[in-house]
C-alpha cells in the first residue's frame, strides 16, 4: 500500500508552464537548465498543481534563480508504508 505526502516549494512564476505543461516557450536555455537542477537538486517529481505566491526576493530555487513573481508549487511525493 502506498500513500503520497504533499510538499509545497516556491519558485519563480515563469517555469510554471514548463513545469506544468512541459511548455518550453518564452524560456531561455538557461532557464530550463535552472529548473532542471532546482527539481533534481529537491528531489521532486512534476507538480501537481501551482497557486500564486506574489512576489519573493528569497524562494526555494533562489540559488538557480532571482527574486521573482512566483508560485507555490504541490508535488505528491511517494510514501511507502508496511
């Protein structure tokens, strides 16, 4: 049986229709890459779902990216119990 626990990170509006929809568009080849490495260095599968979250000189990407709009972005995370 296995359960799923939500997490919610913040990080910049703009990725959301990448991270969402996988929509590359309007994004540069160095955004995608700091996206990338933001959800590999969390560990996080896609999101399931994203909510405003106004504006943040410090998110949960800041090191990958700049005070930005952002979002709260949920992501269900496998938990396996016994």
């Amino acid at each position: 049986m296995s359960k799923h626990i939500a997490i919610t990170l913040t990080a910049p509006s703009h990725w959301a229709g990448y991270l969402m929809n996988g929509d590359t568009s309007g994004l540069s080849a160095a955004d995608i890459a700091a996206c990338d490495r933001w959800r590999a260095r969390e560990n996080v599968p896609l999101p399931v779902s994203c909510e405003d979250a106004g504006f943040h000189r410090f998110h949960d990407a800041c090191a990958f990216a700049d005070a930005a709009d952002c979002q709260d972005y949920t992501f269900l995370i496998p938990a396996f119990v016994a």
